[in-house]
C-alpha cells in the first residue's frame, strides 16, 4: 500500500490556500500574469508549505517501506503508456499536489525501493535523515563551487570533510592535505578511476616524452574488477586490447587478484614492448567482496620494467568498513601507503544518501596537471592569493565535470550528527547481522558457503547433487538458478537477492545493507530461502522419481504428437509429470 500525502494544497492569485481532493482544487484561481508567476518560483511561503508536503510525502514512505515488493512486477513501457506524450503547456491548479499524487501512484508501484529493509541484492545505497535533508539543504543553496572563488565556504567545508573522513578511515597521512595529499567528492566510482587513469596517463606519457604512444600503454585489473574500470579505460583511450584482465580462481585468497600473475603479464607486455601503466586494486569486489593485497600488489608495480606504475585502489563498497579498527588491520591499511590514489563511495554504507564519492591522492598536482584548466572567463581567486601559497583549491581542475554539486554539505551533516563511533555502529550491526545469515547457511546441511564472509556479504548456494559431483556443474548452476527466482517471486514479504557467477560457480548473494534492516528481516529472508529450497528440491526429486520408473517418453514421428506410456497411471503420477515438464527438458528424458 502506498504512502499518502497528509494535505495538498495550492495558492491562487490572491494567494489564498485551498485545500486539495484527489489533487483538484476546490477553487479555481484568475489569470496568473507573468510577474506574478515569476514573483512565485522562490516564494518563501511557497517553499515551506510545499516542503511539509514533501517531507510528510517521505516520511510516510519511509514508515511504510516494509509494506511495498522490494522490486516491480512491471514491464517495459508501463509508465510510458500512463503518462502524457507532452508536458502541460499550462500548469493547472494543484499541479504540485497532483504530481505528488502520481509519485504515489505511479512511480512508487514501478520502483526498485533500495531503501527496503529486505533489500539484500546490491551493495546498498545507504540514506539517513542528516544525508537526505543535507541533500535538500544543498539543493536549496544551490552553489556551484567549480572554484574558490565561485563558493570559498563550499570548498574548505570539502576540503575539511575529505580530511575528517581520511582521518576516520585509518588512511595514511600522504593522502590528506594535511599530510600533501588531498581529496575531492565526486559522484561514483567510474569517475574516480577515470581521472587517476588520466593523470597517470599523462605522467607516463610525459615520462616516455611521445605522446603517439598511447596505444602501447597497458592497464592490469583483475576479472571481479567492477567493469566501470574497463569503461574508464577506453574513454581514456586505451585501446580494448590492453586491458589486461587478470583471471582469478577460488584458491587466490577467494577471487583476489594475485600478485604473481600480475608480475607475469607485466612482463611478457614489458618484453614485447609495452608499456605498463596502471594498476586497480579492489578492497571489496562486487561479486564475492573479495580483497586484493594492495600492499603485494603495489611492489610488483614498483618493481615492474621502467616504473611509474599507477596503482589506484577501488574500495566503492568496503572503503566504508575502514571506520572500523578491526577491518583497518595493517594488511589492508598498511599497504595503502605505497599506492597513488584511493577512492570509496559514502553513499554505499556511511549513510550520505547518492551521491558521494570520495577520491583521495598522494600527489593533487597530477590530477590538475592532466585535467586543469584556466580560461579568462572563470571566476578565479582574489588577487594577492597565489597558488602557491597552498590555501586554494579550484576543484574544477580535480576532475572531469566544471560544474559540482555541493556534496560536502551532507557528508560534513552526516559526520556532525552521528559521529565517528556512530557510523562504526552501523557498520558493525549490519556485519553482525550478515555473521548471523552466514551461521544460519552453514548449519542447514543442504547448503554451502561458498566464499567465507567479508564484511555484510554472504555468498552461498545449494549444495551439489551426487550426479553434479561428478562433473555436472551445470546441473547445480541451474538447481541455484531456480532457487534465486523462486526466492525472489515468493510473494509478500520476500526478500529480494541477487546472484554472482565466479569461476563457473553460481551462486546467491545476502548483502545486509539497508539502513532499516533488522535481525527480523535477515532471519525471515533465510526462512523464505529454505521454504523455496525444499519446495524446489521436492519437486525435483519428484520429477527424478516419475522419469526413473514410471514415464517413457518418446521423440514424436513426423505428423505425430507426442506419446506417453505410463506404467503407473494415476492422479497423482499425472501432478507429478506435470510438475517434471517444468523442471526437465525433453533431451533429458
């Protein structure tokens, strides 16, 4: 059921309040002249009196999130054919109401609700009350801080922030101003890699002194990279042919990239005449979450033919657990100090609401070297204040886009209002409760799991059937296959998962994540997963049974429909079949 709006109302043009039914006013205003709907568009009263609208609207969602299916029965198109071709060319009475009421109606229904305590398939996209209204709070001031001098206040505040969120993170003391480095907040992963992949690839190619050679330049990763690694590769001109995707195994530290491999293809592209220039380690692959050795990785591209390796760190999930001592143990932390850049995503788990990337590096005068620019019509500093004098910052030179959104704002709210040890509880609830689902999996023997735990992440499956235990994987892939659909499709109140397929192996993933999940959610999702998996495996069994002893079934002849000799006929048997049909295809009777 969804939420609903507690009053619409709208002003006519004696700005006189008429309350709303089903979003149609009771009153119709006059004429509005120009000046007077121009006189409107920032109205104060205006504003707050929609804003109530707006927060109770959330609000009520929020409260009644449990009550939506975590993901649509839609198809594509649904809303297409519900709205109209064209926008108004007039707004009516109430519009404000009115739309409202079709985000209720229209848009809620058709919406995958991230938000959902039952929501385990995706690393989650985290929201708290201080993220979402500094949100609010930013699009209202709505700055552009593309430098300095466009919003001195926007820029320090995200200097500040970027440092107290280092500083919380264990990070090393190169990355942050305070210790020569910096940071900067942009809006995902994908942008973070590219401007590192940028400024690395004007480094090397400064250090080459040919910038023709661009297409023997080679960038390592490792095949659970996420693919906006690759994505950023070929916008930086990096021919397809050099990504160099490096293949993982179950026995390389669950999926993690391994240094000897990267040590061999670094040299057979250095024997042939390439180029080596980039690295990307992940702490927190997107299948399994699991954890490369930075700190291996890092002296196999110092020591690789001719140096200057870039080795950027992607930590778009489990950055976030960094808060916590216990995961910022040295093997992670420690290695971090020989790499050249580190990025991570505050919206994923730190509760600052989409977006917010956060992006450090250990040199800041690269990423403007590559990316700066400096035309006469920018807004630049006063004059008196120079460069030099390590006081400014014009973060338009930091990055890809000119113009910014005040991002800082709701990070420097979210640290404000929960603090340090506020944001490791959170963390450590949801690892607390994906531990639980872990334990859960492990003591129902027909299941496995099939990655140890990191962080909220579970990875597990069904267990092998006899016949898939000797060769078969297909077989167990299409058992889990079935098992996810059924889950998923299980009706009111079920959880909504997804699924990796690593090294030939499928299998389900629980991602405890939602800012309002709960032990209750975590315990239902498992009860509703052993319901579909004994369901399943009954009916498999089943079908097993009635193609063993009591159905033949053969090939048609041509003109003929199919024939079936049953050897036991009976009601039962005919359910049966019929439950067999959807499970078995004709080759495997």
């Amino acid at each position: 059921m969804a939420p609903t709006t507690t009053q619409c109302i709208y002003i006519d043009n004696n700005d006189a309040p008429h309350e709303l039914n089903g979003g149609v006013a009771q009153t119709t205003g006059t004429t509005t002249t120009p000046a007077a709907v121009q006189s409107q568009l920032l109205d104060a009263d205006e504003f707050r009196r929609h804003g109530h609208q707006v927060i109770d609207f959330i609000a009520d969602y929020y409260a009644r999130m449990d009550e939506y299916p975590v993901h649509p029965n839609v198809s594509p198109g649904f809303l297409r054919r519900q709205l109209p071709e064209e926008a108004p060319s007039r707004p009516k009475p109430g519009a404000f109401a009115a739309a409202l009421s079709d985000v209720r109606d229209l848009l809620l229904p058709g919406m995958t609700h991230w938000q959902s305590p039952r929501h385990f398939a995706h690393f989650p996209a985290s929201s708290s009350v201080a993220g979402a209204l500094g949100e609010a709070l930013a699009a209202g001031i709505n700055v552009v801080p593309f430098t300095w001098a466009a919003s001195p206040a926007a820029t320090e505040l995200e200097m500040v922030v970027v440092d107290w969120l280092g500083k919380a993170l264990h990070l090393p003391e190169r990355f942050l101003f305070c210790g020569g480095g910096g940071g900067t907040l942009l809006g995902t992963s994908c942008e973070a890699i590219l401007c590192t992949l940028v400024a690395a690839r004007d480094r090397k190619l400064a250090e080459i002194g040919d910038s023709r050679r661009i297409g023997d330049l080679v960038v390592y990763c490792s095949d659970q990279t996420h693919f906006a690694f690759s994505k950023a590769a070929r916008i930086a001109g990096i021919p397809r042919e050099n990504v160099r995707e490096i293949a993982t195994c179950r026995d390389d530290d669950a999926f993690a990239l391994s240094p000897a491999k990267l040590r061999a293809a670094m040299r057979a592209d250095a024997d042939a005449g390439l180029v080596p220039l980039f690295v990307c380690a992940t702490i927190g692959t997107t299948q399994t979450a699991a954890v490369d050795s930075v700190r291996e990785l890092c002296a196999v591209a110092a020591a690789a033919h001719g140096g200057g390796v870039w080795v950027h760190v992607d930590a778009a999930y489990a950055g976030s657990a960094l808060v916590c001592p216990e995961f910022a143990h040295a093997a992670v932390v420690a290695g971090l100090e020989a790499a050249d850049s580190f990025s991570m995503n505050a919206h994923k788990w730190l509760l600052a609401n989409n977006d917010c990337c956060a992006l450090w590096v250990r040199k800041p005068s690269l990423l403007v070297a590559a990316l700066g620019t400096d035309p006469e019509y920018i807004l630049k500093h006063p004059q008196g204040i120079e460069d030099d004098d390590d006081v400014v910052v014009d973060y338009k030179d930091w990055s890809v886009a000119l113009t910014r959104r005040f991002r800082a704002l709701k990070l420097w709210l979210v640290l404000r209002v929960h603090g340090v040890e506020g944001l490791r509880d959170h963390v450590r609830a949801h690892v607390r409760m994906a531990a639980l689902f872990e334990t859960m999996v492990r003591r129902d023997p027909r299941f496995e799991v099939v990655v140890p735990r990191r962080f909220a992440l579970v990875c597990f499956r069904l267990r092998s059937s006899p016949a898939a235990a000797d060769g078969n994987e297909k077989k167990a892939n299409d058992l889990n296959r079935r098992l996810l659909q059924r889950v998923n499709a299980a009706g009111a109140g079920a959880p909504y998962m997804s699924a990796a397929n690593v090294g030939g192996i499928y299998m389900l993933r629980c991602n405890v994540g939602s800012t309002l999940t709960e032990e209750r959610h975590v315990r239902d999702a498992w009860k509703v997963v052993q319901e579909q998996a004994a369901s399943l495996l009954s009916r498999t069994a089943n079908a097993n049974s009635i193609l063993q002893g009591s159905i033949v079934v053969k090939p048609p002849a041509a003109g003929d429909g199919m024939i079936m000799y049953l050897s036991s006929w009976n009601r039962e048997c005919l359910h049966s079949f019929n439950s067999a049909i959807e499970l078995i295809s004709l080759e495997e009777c």
